[in-house]
C-alpha cells in the first residue's frame, strides 16, 4: 500500500509539472479508522472509515493555488492539477513562495499501524466500569476511542518523497459530576497512545481528572476582586500557549506586524526558568511528524530558551518573507521544561490564588490580553486548595504573564501530544459577582 | 449534481433493523489577503457515502471515498457488520425506531461552482480600497469563503432527501495601534449568506459603507476604556443575543446532552427565564421568511420541523434525533444531522433564535443609567450547566441613558437560566448571523438570531 501512495504522490507532482507548474508538490493518504462511541454512559456506535485526501499544489511564475480532495484516480489528478494551476493563476506572484529542497528522502514506520480492535473494545469497557465503580458520580457525557492506521506520502519536484505508515489510539473523554441535581462542569479528558498495555485510566492525566471533576460537584464563587496567582494544570497550559505561541511567535502575527515578539528574537521574553520546545522527535510523542507539510525533515527546537526568545514558528513562506528562520517542524507539540519544585510545594507557596483546570476564553488579543471564565478551578488560599469555583473571572496578559513566574513544577504529564508541568503565575487579576 | 446510486439498493436493508444510506459532496473555496499578499488560495472537495444500520439500540456506521454500485454495497454491509458486533456485546434490547411517514424532498439545484478568479479579484478591490483609504492601519486581513452541503439521502423508513445548502461570506479584518501603541483589532463579515458568492458579491463598491464602518468603530475602540468588571446592566446586541441562543442555551437543550447530565434536564417544563424570553430552533422557515440556513430533511430521515424550546419563560422541549425522542416521548424534529459523508448524525442546531419583543432600542439604550450596549462577539463557549462565556470585541459604555466611550476587548459571563431570568426588555428587531461553524464532534454550519436583551450579566473588565 505504502508505495502505492509514495507513486500516487509523485504522479501528481508529475502531473501539476505537465500542467505547467514551476515548482510543485503534493500529500496523499489514505485512513483508516476504527471508532467506539459512548454517548449518555452507554455504547451507541461503532464505525469504520475508509478516507483518501489528495493535496496539490503549484508555483507558476511565483503564484501559488492549492487544491485538495478525497480521491486520487488518475482523472481526478488530471483534473486537480488543471484546477490548481487555474487557481495559481488568479494569485498574484510572490517569490517567497517555495518548497523543501531534497535532503535525504525517508520511509518511516510509526507507533503500531494495525489495530486490536476486540482488545481495544475491551479496554473501553474495562474504562467504563472502573469509572461506575471509582468514580460514581461521574456521567461520561461521551467517550470516542479510535485507532486510525494512516499511509502518507509527501513529494515535490526538488525531489522530495518522504512517506509514513503510522497507527496510534485516541481516546477523548467528556465528562461531568452529578449528585442530585447538581452538577459540575463538563471537562474533556485524553490522550494519544500507541499501546494497549496499560488501562487507559492509568495513562496522561485521566485518573486525576475524574478525581477532581467529583469535587466540582459543590461549587462556591469568589467575592469581588482580587490580583492573585494562577497556578495552571498541565491539561490547561497547552490551550493557552497555543494562542501565545500563535499571536506572538506565529506567522499571522508576524506577517500582520502585530505580534509583540517580532523585534524580540534574542531577547528575554519570559522568566529565565521557563524552556518551551515544540518536540514531535521527544520519546513521549506519539507519532509525532517526521518532515513537515513543506517537505523538510522534522527536528525539535526551542521557541522559548531559558526565557529568550530562541525562534519563531515560521513556515518557509514566512520565514522568507520576513528573512528570518524558518521554525524547524510544524507540529504543536509542545514540551515544557521541568522546575524542581513539587506542585504540592508551589501550592503551599500561594497566599491567595486559583487553581485552573480549563480556561473557557475568548480568543485572547493579538496584544496578549486576555479574559475569560476559570472553568473546573479551585480556590487557593494559604497555602492549601480551597472549595471548586464557579463563575469566576481571571484576565492578565499573555506576555506579562511570562515574565511574572511563580515557579514551574517538577512534575509532567505526557498524553501523547505535548509534555506539560505545571505552572504558577503571579499578579492575575481573579473576580466573581 | 450527485447521481442517484442509492435508491436501487433499498432492497439490500435488513428487516427489522433502521437503515440510513447518504451519499455527501462537500465543497469549500477560500481566498485570504494579509496585507495585499496573497497567503490563501485553496479550493477543497470532499465526497463519499456511508450507511448507518441501527439495530438492538446501537449504531454501526462505515464510510468510503468511492462512490459506486459495490462501495454503497460495501459500507452497507460494513455498517451492518458494526451493528451486529455492538449489538452482541452492548446492545440495549431495543427494536427499530418508532415508524413515521415516508416521503421524499428535493430541494437540491445545480451549484454554480464560482471559479477562484472571482473570489480572489473580488477581495483584491476590497484590499485597494482599504489600503488606499486607511494607510494608518498595522495591518488588513481580507477573505472571501465560501462552501457548500450536498446531500443525497435513502433511508428504510422517513423521509428521502436532496439537498443542497451552499452559503459565502466576507471577512475584513483591521488592526490598528492603540493609545499605549499596543495592537487594536476589530473584523466584521460583510454580506453574504445562503447562496453562492456570485449571488452575493457583484459589486465590490457595495461592500464599502460597511468597510468605512467597521473602520469607524475601530477608531473608537483603538480610544477605547476597559470596562468595569463585575456584575452590570447591559444591553446585549442581537448578535450576541443569537450567541446566547445558540451557546448557552442551545446546546443545554440538545437531547443527547441533556441525557449527559445537562442543566435542561431537571428544568424542563420549569421557568428558566422571563415571560419575555421565546427560544425556537427552526427549521427552513422564520417569522415568515426563510432561514439563514433552511433544513428540510434531516439525515435520519425526519422531516424538519420548528423545535419550539422555551416559550414565554418556561423550557418545553429539547432538539431530538429520532433515538432520543422516543426516550423523551417528544416527536423528533429534524435535527440529527452530519457535515460531512464520513460522519454520523449528531444532534445539531440549525436556526436557533430568541423572538424578538415589543421594545425600540434607543428605548432600552435611554433606560439604562450605567452600563454597557455590548454589539459584536469573536467566540463564545458554553458549559453543560449553562455557564457560558462570550468574548466581546465592540461595545459602548452607557451612562445615564446616553452611550458613551467605546470598549476594548472583554468577556462577558453569566449562567443563562439565571441570566434569562433578568431579561426585562425585548426589542422589535432582530439579526441574524450564519457565517460561523458550530463545533461537537464534528463542525456544522448553524444560523443564530436575536432581538437587543436588556439583563444582567458578569463583565470582565480587566
């Protein structure tokens, strides 16, 4: 199957070529998925899916279209280079505009491609009833448990021709506290794995999030207002880094010029405890990328090193436009350096301040602002948690924040796709009614 | 047009089982100017069929990207295979869904399928309108959208379906410096809606008045105060209150939620807001005039009908797929619906609106002593317990019944069966919006509306 895809690829690079392209590229893939779903606590389906996708795309003159669809029969590559090189057409040329130069060319085999369908399903079940008996007052709004086996091939005409047979788990968690009538908020749990060894209780933070969604059940609200520490779980911190990362190290913010960092690479931008790398090669990846959409061959770098700001997240159309590197992979997974204090340690340190499992927030300012609702959140105060929140306000900046470090634990959870510690962030301003 | 490869294969469903066979072409075009460059041009198609068997009160489903005689006969037998393994191993001891009446609806037409010339060409003149009118701005996203939903549907009992629902937009989006030289940001959708972008997008001039608008308020907002956090009289925009509708309340009252533990279950048939407060999810027609985003036919088969959910204050009803009406003893309205051909039906919204009332705007604006008149929002979330949260990117302080300075970004929360509660006046008129896509499981393009809400709320502030 794997070399049909890699010659489906090059067939269409071959094809956008013939079509008139300067330079050309394409993705093939073809999924397959196998899904169990839990709706309302019990089994309401499962399902298989037999995906393609096809991705074409063409430099004419410096102008770039892409087309993209779910078949790859030799018409409907004849067809989409045709449309491709017409949607190349209407753009107006820009020279920054490239792919990857062939640097060693790769076959990669990742995670375990073929599924244990009837041992997976017995590990949904085995999920289930360890949640009825542990955990009695949880109501598992959803539950998706999936393994996908995915062939993939990456070609351009700098020659170019990477491809990936990959097989990985998923499992997604919805879940709420209920007793009589009461209930806590919903939260989602999760991870990606690529064994079936343990249960799936034991693996990311699945465990502890059951544990403490059953203390949400009895909420109270803070009084008026108050500048406070925000210590943020590891499940939260990854949300919001993704909206930091996006707006201040990303290619809309710095193509759009709004991004606060653009004249920052070098500089201190955060705490100097703080190391934040986006790490798809880290051991505790699952499949992590191995060359990225551009066709360059995926390596971990640091965005953040010791609180400088070490490098952008740019693709290569960024980076040449705004002759800066380009960032080394474009994966999101993002891995946070350890500190060396526990987080039993920085909580006894809080003289005031919250616990934050899920941020439910606007998408923050390109200047960093942000404001939104401490969801699934505990009070702190000297030095202990306190009672879960509800309807409990927080807003700081993004870039303020950085710089205002409390500490970082010495503790990570790993869920497949990012390894995170804890964090603890003084002078956020924290509010009720 | 999609060719009818399912109808003939109705002989293939098994007895006693329901039987679902949707044949999907999804189709999405978008162009996207970041400061005159260029940095988005792609045209997407996805296509394929699935089945879905429900047997013994589970679901099997497959899916392929073929569409031939032998894959609707394959992920017919797949579907049917998936059904009997979870049946034997966690079925409920249930038998086929209760019978409604068969019937057929064809709504689909030929799409003219606007090559990407036009979309691109179209926001160029925007871009060079903006470029040479407002040279202070940091920066100007410009995108032109536009996607379409296909649908063939043949089900073993209900209603047989054509469909097609194609909607296009215009996105301005203009940063601007504000007083400490920090970003200001500010975007709007321009026109669009259902229908293809040549419908909608001839003239280009047509869509400046809107442009100089939505610079307009940016100027305000780059002088703009934050506002005062806490819990304020404010008067929620009929965008907002849309997203109200459709956020906080909306996905509360979807069935298999509430069969999740939501807030709606204890609640219903028990006020949850003021007798001012009427709440329909409706289905191809509104007040008269079609919807946003009409839906005749489900993708089970039901025909679409308006889910009335709260009238005059009380919660009466919940938005159903065939399954979870019979366990509500509700009839099901037409709301289980799936975006794209690999996915299952899920219980979605499709026009959620709160009615518009009696009272004139500036009336409600001249009433409040101090407050907020909060007009546009960026994203909104909301919790199974009805707690949701807005951001808010334009608004205007009111003081003593005048509006006064404009708002920077902030957040507004509350917990809508409290917040619906204190909504003591309606306006007259109400928006719609459709441009957004609604997120659970899977994406689904949905419409939202609403009058002006006077009532209470949690504001951000800073």
């Amino acid at each position: 199957m794997i070399e049909t895809i890699k010659k489906t690829a090059q067939s269409a690079v071959t094809a956008l070529k013939n079509a008139g392209a300067d330079k050309a590229a394409a993705n093939v893939s073809y999924t397959i998925t196998h899904e169990f779903n839990v709706d309302g606590g019990e089994f309401s389906l499962f399902r298989t899916l037999f995906d393609k996708s096809l991705s074409m795309t063409a430099i004419q003159g410096g102008r770039k279209g892409t087309v993209a669809q779910n078949r790859y029969d030799e018409k409907t590559i004849a067809d989409s280079a045709k449309a491709c090189l017409e949607a190349a057409a209407s753009a107006q040329p820009d020279e920054n505009w490239d792919f990857a130069p062939e640097s060693g060319n790769q076959d990669f085999v990742l995670g375990e491609p073929k599924p244990d369908t009837d041992r997976l399903f017995d590990r949904c079940r085995e999920l289930m009833a360890a949640v009825g008996e542990r955990f009695p007052k949880i109501i598992m709004e959803q539950m998706i448990v999936s393994h996908k086996e995915i062939y993939s091939a990456k070609a351009n005409s700098y020659g170019v021709l990477f491809s990936t047979h990959e097989g990985y788990y998923e499992v997604s968690l919805m879940f709420s506290g209920h007793e009589g009538e009461k209930a806590s908020s919903f939260f989602g749990s999760g991870v990606v794995t690529d064994s079936l060894d343990k249960p799936f209780l034991a693996l990311g933070s699945i465990e502890k999030d059951l544990a403490d969604v059953e203390k949400q059940i009895e909420t109270t609200g803070v009084s008026g207002k108050f500048e406070g520490t925000m210590v943020v779980m590891p499940g939260c911190l990854g949300s919001l880094f993704y909206s930091l990362l996006s707006d201040f190290a990303g290619e809309g913010g710095l193509l759009s010029g709004t991004s606060p960092w653009k004249e920052k690479l070098g500089e201190q931008v955060a705490d100097e405890r703080i190391t934040l790398s986006l790490a798809p090669l880290d051991e505790r990846i699952v499949c992590g990328n191995r060359y990225t959409g551009e066709g360059f061959r995926s390596e971990n770098f640091d965005i953040i090193r010791d609180g400088r700001l070490n490098a952008f997240y740019l693709g290569l159309y960024g980076a040449n436009k705004l002759k800066l590197p380009r960032g080394k992979n474009d994966s999101f997974n993002l891995v946070v350096a350890p500190g060396d204090r526990s987080i039993e340690q920085i909580i006894a340190s809080v003289d005031r301040g919250i616990l934050v499992g899920r941020f439910s927030g606007g998408q923050p300012a390109s200047n960093g602002d942000f404001s939104g609702v401490a969801k699934n959140s505990f009070l702190i105060e000297n030095g202990k948690i306190g009672p879960a929140l509800s309807e409990t306000m927080i807003s700081g900046n993004m870039a303020d924040m950085l710089c205002r470090l409390r500490a970082v634990s010495s503790e990570q959870v790993a869920d497949g796709m990012s390894v995170l510690p804890y964090m603890a962030f003084d002078g956020i301003t924290i509010s009720g009614k | 047009m999609i060719e009818d490869l399912l109808t003939n294969k109705k002989y293939l469903f098994a007895s006693g089982a329901n039987t679902e066979l949707r044949a999907q072409r999804n189709l999405n075009r978008r162009a996207v100017l970041l400061n005159g460059a260029l940095v988005g041009n792609v045209r997407t198609e996805q296509f394929g069929v699935s089945a879905r068997v429900y047997e013994n009160g589970v679901y099997g489903f497959s899916s392929t990207a073929e569409y031939t005689d032998e894959t609707v006969k394959d992920v017919l037998r797949a579907a049917s295979e998936n059904a009997a393994f979870l049946a034997q191993h966690a079925g409920r001891g249930k038998g086929p869904h209760k019978p409604m009446a068969n019937g057929q609806s064809r709504t689909a037409f030929d799409l003219n399928d606007v090559e990407q010339r036009a979309y691109i060409e179209f926001i160029q003149a925007l871009d060079g309108y903006v470029a040479r009118k407002y040279p202070d701005l940091m920066s100007r996203t410009i995108v032109a959208t536009a996607d379409s939903m296909e649908k063939l549907l043949c089900v073993s009992n209900g209603t047989d379906g054509h469909s097609i629902i194609p909607r296009s937009y215009i996105y301005v989006m203009m940063t601007m410096a504000g007083a400490d030289g920090k970003p200001v940001e500010l975007f709007k959708v321009i026109g669009g809606g259902f229908g293809t972008f040549d419908r909608h997008f001839v003239r280009p001039e047509a869509c400046f008045e809107e442009i100089d608008r939505l610079y307009d308020r940016l100027r305000q907002k780059a002088e703009g105060v934050y506002p005062e956090a806490g819990s304020k009289t404010v008067i929620l925009g009929g965008t907002l209150s849309g997203m109200l509708a459709h956020e906080a309340v909306g996905h509360t009252v979807e069935a298999d939620l509430v069969l999740g533990g939501s807030v709606a279950g204890p609640c219903l048939n028990k006020r949850v807001g003021s007798e001012l407060v009427t709440l329909v999810d409706f289905a191809h027609t509104a007040l008269g005039k079609p919807t946003p985003l009409p839906v005749y036919v489900d993708d089970e088969g039901t025909a679409a009908t308006d889910a009335l959910l709260i009238r005059d204050g009380i919660l009466v009803g919940y938005m159903n797929s065939r399954e979870t009406a019979e366990r509500f003893s509700m009839a099901p309205t037409g709301n289980a619906r799936a975006y794209l051909f690999s996915d299952e039906p899920l219980i979605r919204m499709r026009n959620t609106a709160v009615l518009p009332g009696t009272s004139k705007l500036e009336d409600m604006i001249a009433s409040v002593d101090d407050g907020y008149y909060l007009l546009d929002t960026n994203n909104g979330q909301a919790d199974t317990t009805g707690e949701f949260m807005y951001g808010v990117t334009f608004g205007y302080e009111i003081k003593k019944g005048k509006l006064g300075r404009a708002l920077l970004d902030t957040t507004i929360s509350g917990v809508a069966f409290d917040m619906l509660k204190t909504v003591d006046m309606v306006s007259d008129e109400m928006i719609w919006a459709s441009s957004g896509m609604c997120g659970k499981k899977q994406p689904m393009p949905v419409g939202m509306g609403g009058p002006a809400l006077r009532c209470r709320v949690t504001i951000g502030g800073r």
